[in-house]
C-alpha cells in the first residue's frame, strides 16, 4: 500500500446521468447536472484517492466544502472529476477539487476529510 502524497491527483470520469440532473424546472426545462451530485462525485474522488493508500483499518469522512458551480454539464456529458491533496495530517486530508466538461471548468474548489478509525467510528 503506498502512502498518501502531497501533490498526488486522482482523475474520475462519469457520465451525466438522468438521476444526477436537476429536475425542479419541469418536464421541458433544462437536463443539466445537479450541484449536490456535482458534489457529491467530487468527494467520492477524494475518497477513493485516500482509500486506496490508508491501512484497512482507517477511512476517511466528508467534514466541510467549499465548492463554486460555474457551468452547466448536459444530461449525457462526461465530466472528469479531478482531485488534488493539499495537505495531510494524522486526522485530516484536504484537497483542490474541479470538475470539467471536456474544456469548460463547471466547478472548483476545496474538500476537507477526516481520516477515522472505523471501528471505533461504527461505536459512535
């Protein structure tokens, strides 16, 4: 298992899917992904990065996000999900986040994480 890393980047493409669009607009509005999924990928990202270096018995947990929507991504776009650690501590991971349609950056920011104990994280 190799350590994590600062600088170390992890790439994740996904595919707009019916579930990810916004759906408040009606039937004949816009099939756009939506923040919270646009979110959602972005942390998954940063996820996987860190599960694949940390012993077994750790994992890490969403703590706090600070991430700007720019553009839209059509129903059907594949958007790359791009993330970068920034920082490391025995407690805490952070890291620069995008999300790009082809070219267009769509959303930007930052993703804290937790690093925990997951057994005594289940006793909780």
């Amino acid at each position: 298992m190799a350590e994590p890393e600062i600088g170390a980047v992890r790439l994740e493409d996904h595919v707009v899917a019916e579930e990810d669009v916004i759906t408040f607009l009606g039937p004949g509005g816009a099939r756009v992904l939506s923040t919270p999924r646009m979110i959602l990928f972005m942390e998954r990202t940063c996820r996987n990065m860190m599960a694949e270096t940390l012993p077994a018995d750790r994992a890490t947990v969403g703590m706090h996000v600070n991430i700007w929507h720019l553009a839209a991504a059509k129903e059907g776009a594949t958007v790359t999900y791009r993330s970068e650690l920034t920082k490391l501590t025995t407690r805490r991971c952070e890291f620069r986040v995008e999300a790009r349609a082809g070219e267009k950056l769509i959303g930007e920011g930052t993703h804290l994480r937790a690093i925990i104990d997951t057994k005594r994280f289940a006793k909780a």
